[in-house]
C-alpha cells in the first residue's frame, strides 16, 4: 500500500476514533476536567499509538498468530511505562493528576485496535502514520472536551483565570457539572450529533 | 362557526398550509391551531371510537390540578418575606408579593423552554408538542423562589434539549422534564439550591432581617436535631421551601382534581405513600432514639418535597411504568429511597428529586419485568390446548 494522505486524514474527522468509532471513552471521561493533563494525555497516547503499530508492523511477519496480543501488550507496555517514567521525570506535577491513567494508556482500545486492524497487516512506514494520526484524532476530541469543561467548569484555560472577575460579581457562577464526569459524556454526545449531522449531508 | 377565533383561524389558514406564504411556519400554526380549538381533522376509514381529550386536553388538566399550590404558593412566599423582615403585611399585599416575585421565573422557564420547542419542531417539520405546558409551570414551583433567572434558563434549557428533544420529543422522554432541569441547578451551581438563606426571598442579601431568623426548611432543621414546625403548620404549608412544594393540603386539591379526571394514576401516588411509611417505621423502630431515623415517619410526607413529588412528577405517564403492577412497584420503589436517601444522605437531605429520577430510569426495566412472565403464561395457556 502506497503512502495514502487518507491514512492521515481519516482517522482524525471521519472516522475519528471517539466520535465515530466510540472507543477510548472512559480516559477521555477521567483526564478532561482540565486542559493540561488532557494535552498531556493527547501527547502521550499519540506516541504510543504511533510507536507501538509501527514497532509491531516492523515484526508482523515473526509474530505467531496465536500469541500476537500477548507480543501486542509487551510491546505497548514498554512504551507506556517509557511515557510514564518520562511524565514523572520532567513533568512531575501533571503526571500526578493524571494519576492511573497514564498506566491505563495501555488498556485504551484505540491502541489494540489500530494494531489489530492496521499495523498487523501494514508496512511499517503507514503503520506509523495511521497510529499517530488515530492518537491525534482521540488528542483533539480529548483537547476541546477539555477546554470546554474548564473554561465553564472553572473558569480557567491551563490554569489562567480567563473569565473576568467582574463577571463573578456581576453574580455569574461556575457551573459545577462541568467537572463531573456526566458532563463529558454528554459533550461527545454532542460532537457525534454534529459530526452525524454532517456526514449525513456529506452522504447524500 | 360563529366563535371569532374560530373565524380568524379559517381565514388565514391557506397561508400557513402547503404552498402558503408562511407555509415554514407551519408547525407554529398547528400548536395555536389546536390550543385554540378542538382540531377539526378526524379519522379516515372504518370508524373508531375516539375521544376528543387529547394531549393538550390533558395537560391543561394537569395545570389546573397545579393551581391550588400555585396560589397557596404565592400568598405562603408573600407571607414568609413579611415574617423574616417583620413587616405587618396584608392578605392581599402578600399575595400581589409573591405574585410579583414569581412571575418573572414562569416567564423565563416559558420563553426559554417553549422557544427551544417551537425551534425544533419547525426545524424537524414536527407539530409542536405540548408537553412543556405542564412542565413550564412545574419547574418554577420546584425551584427557590431567589435563583437567578440566567440559572434557571440554563437548566430549562438543558432539561428540553437533553431530557426531551434529543429522545424525540414528548412521550419519548426518560426522565422527567422539570426534575431534571432541578437536577441541573443542584448540581452545577449547589449554592443556589441549597442552605438557609435561599427559600425566603430577599434572604440571600438580607440587611435587614429580624436577629437570629433562621430560613432553613423544616426538613433542615429536623435533620439537624432540631425542633422542626409543628404536622398542622407543615400540613398547611405556612414554611420555608420551595413555590409550589410547602402546602401538602394545596397538593392534596390537586391530586384530587388528577385522580378525578384519570389523568394521573392513584395506585402511584398511594404505592409512593406505603413506601416512604413503610421505610419510615422501620427505621422508627431501629433508630437510636435522638438520631434523624426516629424523626416520626408521618412528618416525612408533608415536609420538603415529597407530597409534590408524589403527586405531580411521580406520576407523569410518561416516565413512570405503564403496567399496573409495575406502577404499585415503581411508586413504592420512590417512596422508599426517598426516605432512605432523607436519613442516610447527610450531603443531600431532599430525597425526592433523585428518588424520581432513578425510578423514572428503572421504570421501562419494571415494565418489562411485568409484561414477561404475562406474556409467558399466556403463551403456555396456549400450548396446552
């Protein structure tokens, strides 16, 4: 297979791995409370996904079918627990919010099921793209939920206070739900009715 | 034909029909249509019986049944004002109070929740749905009587979008409309909705309140080991709380005028009773005397929001079961965790909303639960013949 920009684009909008093929929900539910750790985790799980296809595309060929999740895990593990070391040296704070779920990187479906349906079967260079483009796909739904969630949930962006402190006294008030996780659920709720409003137009 | 709005209607209908001039506003035409009159369209074909009480005619039995709380309401927040700020105020004085301070929360919830609804039928090509009627007027009577108006629209707006539109509109709701916009303010701004201050107007800023008045609601004080009013008061509904919530005796009209005209079942409103009294003397009878859980089961049903609850969101016929068997249980269900939720939740002392809302998810499972084993004796009565 040719390097195909579809590889690239896909997966980003229209078969963006949240809104359309609705995996990875429950991390996208848990580190979205603040624009931060959700960049963070938007970073992270795109170089696993990137590097994990593309090292188990580079073997494909020697993996015996029967232990291939098992040889899959090993091969995420490793650069989950590489990310996570890294997140502890150099960005301490942020992987103690992100607390677990950066070790649950690796039971994100996102990840398994790029491998299983793209890198088994692909070369590796594609392999590459197609898992740092799904990583992207999941990074941006992650990074709007998130800013959306903390620009009304507390009033910040990355910790900056955006909303005027005149709008506080003018009785405005953070809106409570938007720190709780329902919140984030309807939010991709949201994006998959617009994003099926479009297709449905791009279809006919 | 000789009633002039009937009049008015035949004649500028071929505007808004197929081809008209206005023909976008179709649906907005029909609702006014049908509010105005009984539709003149009737059924095709071999003939049925049909009753001319539809929808509309319904909802607007169930805001008649709203009514008497509605005044009890105006006159008890006039009333409550007067005795927190120690003004010597009139029957009439108070009434006009509460009426004036009520006002602008039904106009907010209508313009919001009726906007929202006449947008999406015109969008979707539906007829406009009438359910909000009903439950424009209930949420204004849930909510205390000082939220800020933007909070309300929010949650009103909330509540039609995502606990009605998205389903498909009327009668394909989950849950309950108005809890759920009240579940909204509870939730995302709890300060609004909870404390002392807000179940009396002009508490919140109060400057000039009498020394040491306390606007906590009876449920409040009850649960804080105090000496709550006295049944009568609490049966009455001359207390602190939300609009519509304090009279039971006002709810009690209601329910009769519901039951009456078939609108609402009764076999939930009573399950609702036997659960809460059934939890209540249980828990009367185990509770360390002094603790919440002796507080006497009996005054459970007529403080906070239970008898309100009871009565006019419980049995929604929409989001409550449909079986009858399933109704005795999904009453006795809310009754029950109401109060397990009154005495176990210290965070949360107003049990009924949540009650309501978890029954209304469980109702389809209830539902289902009875229709089964109906379905499977019937289906064995005729094998074995």
């Amino acid at each position: 297979m040719a390097m195909d920009k579809k590889i690239f684009t896909t997966p980003i909008l229209k078969s963006n791995p949240i809104t359309v093929l609705v995996l990875g929900i429950c991390s996208s539910l848990a580190v979205t409370v603040k624009l931060e750790p959700a960049l963070v985790m938007a970073v992270s799980v795109t170089i696993v996904t990137g590097l994990s296809s593309f090292l188990i595309s580079l073997i494909r060929k020697t993996i015996p079918n029967r232990i291939r999740i098992i040889v899959q895990l090993v091969v995420v593990a490793m650069f989950v627990i590489l990310i996570q070391q890294i997140l502890k040296a150099y960005a301490y704070d942020v992987s103690k919010q992100l607390s677990v779920y950066v070790g649950l990187i690796i039971t994100n479906c996102i990840i398994m099921g790029r491998i299983e349906a793209f890198g088994l079967n692909e070369k590796p260079l594609p392999s590459l793209v197609d898992g740092l483009a799904n990583g992207l796909g999941y990074g941006l739904i992650l990074v709007i939920v998130a800013f959306i969630r903390e620009l009304f949930g507390s009033g910040t962006l990355l910790g900056i206070q955006v909303i005027p402190q005149s709008f506080y006294e003018a009785g405005y008030m953070n809106n409570g739900l938007f720190i709780m996780p329902p919140m984030a659920l309807i939010l991709i709720g949201c994006f998959i009715w617009i994003q099926r409003i479009f297709q449905k137009e791009e279809s006919k | 034909m000789e009633n002039p709005i009937l009049k008015l209607i035949d004649k500028i209908k071929p505007t808004f029909s197929k081809g008209g001039k206005l023909s976008w506003l179709h649906s907005t035409f029909e609702a006014f249509e049908t509010f105005a009159a009984v539709p003149s369209t009737t059924t095709k074909g071999r003939t049925q019986i049909k009753d001319c009480v539809d929808l509309k005619r319904v909802m607007i039995a169930v805001v008649v049944a709203l009514i008497p709380p509605f005044l009890f309401g105006m006159w008890n927040t006039g009333d409550q004002h007067a005795t927190a700020f120690g003004l010597e105020w009139g029957f009439w004085l108070k009434v006009w109070f509460g009426f004036y301070k009520v006002l602008p929360l039904f106009l907010v919830s209508y313009i919001v929740g009726l906007g929202i609804e006449f947008a999406v039928a015109q969008v979707r090509g539906h007829e406009v749905n009438e359910g909000y009627l009903v439950s424009g007027f209930i949420i204004p009577m849930i909510m205390p009587i000082d939220i800020p108006l933007w909070i309300l629209a929010l949650s009103v707006a909330f509540a039609v979008i995502f606990g009605k539109e998205i389903f498909g509109g009327t009668g394909m709701n989950i849950w309950n409309p108005a809890l759920l916009a009240r579940a909204f303010v509870f939730f995302a701004y709890p300060s609004v909705i909870s404390g002392d201050t807000i179940w009396i107007e002009g508490l919140t800023n109060a400057t000039s309140a009498i020394d040491g008045f306390s606007g906590a609601t009876p449920l409040a004080i009850a649960a804080e080991g105090g000496e709550a009013p006295s049944l009568l008061q609490m049966f009455i509904g001359n207390i602190p709380g939300s609009f519509g919530e304090t009279s039971t005796i006002a709810i009690l009209l209601g329910a009769a005028i519901l039951i009456f005209t078939g609108v609402a079942s009764w076999k939930i409103m009573l399950s609702t009773v036997i659960g809460a009294l059934a939890v209540g003397f249980l828990a009367n009878a185990l509770a360390p005397a002094g603790s919440f859980s002796a507080y006497p089961a009996i005054n459970h049903l007529v403080m906070g929001g239970f008898a309100f609850g009871a009565v006019y969101m419980a049995t929604d016929p929409v989001s409550s079961a449909q079986t009858e068997v399933g109704k005795w249980i999904y009453g006795f269900s809310i009754g029950a965790l109401c109060i397990i939720l009154r005495l176990f939740n210290p965070g949360y002392r107003e049990g009924m909303m949540l009650a309501i809302l978890l029954m209304n998810t469980m109702a389809p499972i209830i539902d289902y639960c009875v229709i089964r084993p109906n379905i499977r004796r019937r289906e064995k009565r005729a094998a074995t013949k």
